[in-house]
C-alpha cells in the first residue's frame, strides 16, 4: 500500500511537471477547475483530443496505418478540415472538459498550416502536444514550435539499437536525427515523451531495454504503444501481444512512474480511456476512438462532437474504462468487430456498419461531464 502510494505520488508530480506551464495562467486555472470538478462533483470530462493534421511522411515504417485512412480527396470529394473547423471544435471540445490537445500526421512538419492550426485550439489555455517522428526537429521548427505555444514533443523511438530503429522507420540515419532533435529540444525547455511501439517479438529485447534505460536515466516519459493489426500490420496477429507479455508490461509501469502506457495518462480512473477521457480526429473530420481503431461514430464537418461522443458512450464497449485495450489485447473484439475494417477500401467504417445492434438505446452513458 505504501508503496503504491509513493508511485502514485511520483506519478502525478510527473504529469504536474508535463501539464503545467508557468506562463499559461489560463491553463492552470482549468486544470484547477477540472480537478475539482472530478473531485467534488463527479464530473467525467474529455480530456485528450489527438488531430491528425496530414498523412503525409517522409519515412516508411513497418506498422504505418497512414495509408488506410489517407483520402484520395480528388477523386472522392473529400473536404477537409479548415482553420475555422478546428476553431469550433475545439470550442467544442474545450467546452466538454478537454484541456490538452495533441497534433500529429504522418509527420506534422510536412503540412504547411501546422501552426495556424494549432493556434486555432488555443494553446494559451492548454496543453500542447505535438507527435514526429524526430527526423525534422531542426533549430529553426524547434524555435516555431516553442513560439507557437507546444509544451510537450512526443517522439517516436522504436528500438535503443540505431539499425534495428532504422530498419524499423525504413530510411537510414533516421536515429542519430532523432537523438540530436531530443537534445536540441531539451535545451530549449520542452518535455519530451518517447513513443515506442511494442510487440511480441520486441518487447523483452535489448532494443527495447535500451529505451527504457534512457528515459528513465533521462527522466522522459515512456509511451509504451501496443500493437494493433492495422495500417501495414491489418490482419497480422503475430504482432499481438500474449497474456504473459501483459503481466510483464504491467510489471514495467508498476516499477517505473517514467514509463506508461495510455491506460496511465487518464484523470479518471485506470483502464482504456476511449471516448470517455480521448479522442481522435482525422484529417477529414472523422472522429474515432484512437487511433488504432479505424471505426467512426460520426464526422465533426456533420455533428458537433458532444453529439458524437455521446453517440459512442452508449456503446458498450466504449461506456466504460476496460481492463484490455480492445484492438491490441481483446481478441474476441478483433476477431468480432476489428476484422470487419480488414481489406476494407474506404476507412473509417461508420460505427453503425461494424456494431449492429451492440449499441443499446438503453445502456447507460459514462464519462460525460
């Protein structure tokens, strides 16, 4: 007891040191709010919204899903999302609790209105969080990303071992570019998570053991992110971790309040936080899940997202903080409803096609505040 105790105690010093920023005074004041609403009067807010603000990339990974959802706009007339649309839905989400907002692509330095965009969710009054791949953080984007108000860099690292990392992105020196954007980001004040993806065949090896040594000798958070047979990996369970690589991950967290996977980061309680505390949005609008779970409950060019979200708590699966994460442990959620996204040619699949009738009007909706 008392030593989960002191964990927990670390931990939330930890999340202090990423969430508060001094000169946000706006921010701080929500978060205050936040708590206590939590606290005193059993508010579930959304906390996390994650943009997708371009698939395009300048890398080739093993496990990219970018070109599942990637839109050929011209031929489907798809619109996207505008500068104004960002605006209102973060209004949106602002208005529903979020007070963290997150931006990644492909990779975000390939689109060129990155930083209108994220001006449009008001960093002033929240958390910033850019995710990359580390390949373009040279000093001059560095120095926009620290004006236009990011507070944390999330970078993806996938291996402690520079080839296996190199292999693993598909270009080579993509390591050395990412260690250099690490330090460089450092003296300029930013937090740095490091995002690893972890499967079977990687999860108890020196690649691994290495990044875990370096953030918590380093004192970076580490994002361990479970594999999902999605993007290039659709229909591949090898990748899926076993029962067994679930105690060992749980071991890792439970050891170390540097490293985490999602289920760590929620406000309200511990488990899957989908659509209850984040959530993900395309380029185009749909909003999903997460981002490994290619189904939409609705578009927010369409609906606003309190109809959306509302719309996805009377799921089932979704009203409630799961012990598995549905699309990288639960294999009869894979095998049921994942699977249908499989060599499916227009992603996201509409909610309505992949759950039938596993939505019940009468389901009690958790997690909104």
């Amino acid at each position: 007891m008392i030593r989960n105790f002191k964990m927990y105690m670390r931990r939330s010093m930890i999340n202090l040191r990423y969430a508060v920023n001094p000169r946000k005074h706006i921010l701080i004041l929500r978060l205050i709010t936040t708590f206590l609403g939590i606290m005193l009067l059993k508010r579930r807010p959304l906390r996390y919204v994650d943009f997708a603000i371009d698939y395009h990339c300048n890398l080739k990974c093993d496990h990219c899903f970018k070109t599942s959802l990637e839109k050929d706009e011209a031929r489907r007339g798809t619109k996207r999302l505008a500068i104004e649309d960002y605006k209102r839905i973060a209004n949106d989400c602002m208005a529903l609790g979020v007070v963290n907002f997150s931006f990644q692509g492909g990779e975000l330095f390939l689109c060129k209105d990155w930083e209108k965009i994220i001006e449009a969710c008001k960093p002033w009054k929240n958390v910033i969080s850019v995710t990359t791949n580390g390949t373009m953080l040279t000093e001059e984007n560095l120095d926009r990303l620290k004006k236009v108000g990011v507070d944390i860099l999330t970078v993806s690292l996938d291996s402690g071992i520079p080839e296996e990392h190199d292999r693993f992105r598909g270009v080579k020196g993509t390591y050395g570019k990412v260690i250099q954007g690490i330090e460089s980001a450092l003296k300029r004040g930013f937090n740095i998570t490091i995002g690893t993806t972890v499967y079977h065949e990687n999860l108890k090896t020196e690649g691994i053991q290495k990044i875990i040594e370096m953030a918590v000798e380093k004192k970076f958070i580490l994002n361990l992110i479970l594999a999902v047979p999605a993007g290039k990996w659709q229909e591949n369970y090898d990748v899926l971790i076993t029962d067994e690589d679930v105690n060992y991950i749980r071991e890792l967290t439970a050891g170390s309040p540097y490293i985490r996977t999602d289920f760590e980061a929620n406000f309200v309680r511990w488990g899957c936080g989908a659509m209850k505390e984040i959530i993900y949005l395309t380029p185009y609008g749909d909003v999903l899940p997460c981002p490994f779970m290619h189904i939409s409950f609705g578009n927010a060019l369409d609906e606003s997202i309190a109809v959306i979200r509302s719309r996805a708590l009377k799921n089932r699966y979704l009203k409630d903080y799961h012990s598995k994460c549905l699309v990288a442990e639960d294999r009869e959620f894979i095998d049921r409803y994942l699977s249908k996204t499989f060599a499916h040619e227009d992603l996201p699949i509409h909610s309505e096609l992949v759950f039938n009738k596993v939505a019940s009007q009468s389901d009690v909706v958790v997690g909104q505040s």
